[in-house]
C-alpha cells in the first residue's frame, strides 16, 4: 500500500478570494477526487487550526495499492484540474510519499 501526504500553505488571498475560502474549496475540490479517479482507496482532507508559524493551512492523507495507481492518480486530468487550482492559492507545499 502506498500512502501519499501533501501539506499546503496558502496565500493569505487569491483568485479574489480569501485563504479560509480557498481553503474550504480545496478541501471540496480534493475529497470530490474520491467519485472521479477509481483507484484512489482512501482519502482525507483536514484544515488546519494550529495557528503556529511552522503550520501548513490544508493536508490530504490518501492511499493507494500501489506506486503504478499513485501514478495514474497524478496523471489523471480531473486531479490535473486541481493542481492548476492549488498552484494558484499556494505559497508552500511539503509532501511524503511511502509504502507499507
């Protein structure tokens, strides 16, 4: 199984919208990937509330069978859609990606 983990830190304003608005729309955006992309298993999206310097605004926890579907998940074109939204809000992204 592969377990995939991105943390964002967003732009206190984008696209005419606020951070804690693009923050609800992201998470949206990321949880409605688990009706469009088939061999996404699991998948999690939290806001964060730790108002910490070193904390990042948005995490997704997914999960996967195996590196070849984490692959396709990043090819697919609705998740391609998202990235084109998240490279728009984003400051900062961190991400891990492990097998168990």
């Amino acid at each position: 199984m592969i377990k995939h983990i991105v943390m964002w830190k967003l732009k206190d304003s984008a696209r005419g919208t606020s951070k804690d608005q693009n923050a609800l729309e992201l998470k949206s955006v990321l949880e409605d990937l688990k009706n469009k992309i088939s061999v996404i298993k699991q998948i999690e999206v939290g806001i964060n509330f730790n108002k910490s310097s070193a904390a990042y605004d948005v995490v997704l926890y997914s999960e996967f069978d195996s590196l070849q579907d984490l692959q396709a998940y990043q090819k697919h074109p609705d998740h391609v859609k998202v990235v084109d939204f998240v490279n728009e809000i984003r400051d900062d992204r961190a991400v891990v990606d492990y097998e168990i």
